[in-house]
C-alpha cells in the first residue's frame, strides 16, 4: 500500500502551515490596531508580539517545510 501516491494533493496542508505561520501574527496587528487610539501602550506590546510570531514560526514552520 502506498501512503504518498503520485496524485496526491496537498494544497490543504500548505494552506494550514501558512495560517499558522501568518494567522495569530494577522490577529494580533487587527487588535492592536483596534485598540490603538485608546490603549497605546497594550497596542505597541500587541505589535511587538505579532513580530515576534512571525520571526519564530518562520524559523520552526520554515524549517519543516524546507525538511531540515
């Protein structure tokens, strides 16, 4: 039996590495942009945080989806 067929389609899966690599980090500068005007202090942490995600998740889902 074959696990991985010539056929095999895995649009789903690049789909779902992707929303964890950039979703949170998309989520986070939403909110930090909402509550700018009123909290800018939590806004700026809520930024640094999104770049913070995405610096890591490059790291860790890069390096599982280049297989090292």
């Amino acid at each position: 039996m074959m696990i991985l067929g010539p056929n095999m389609n895995f649009d789903g899966f690049l789909i779902m590495i992707l929303l964890i690599m950039f979703g949170p980090s998309i989520l986070l500068t939403i909110i930090g942009a909402l509550v700018y005007k009123k909290y800018r202090k939590a806004a700026k942490v809520l930024f640094i945080l999104a770049v913070v995600y995405v610096i890591i998740s490059f790291g860790i889902c890069g390096a599982l989806m280049a297989g090292v």
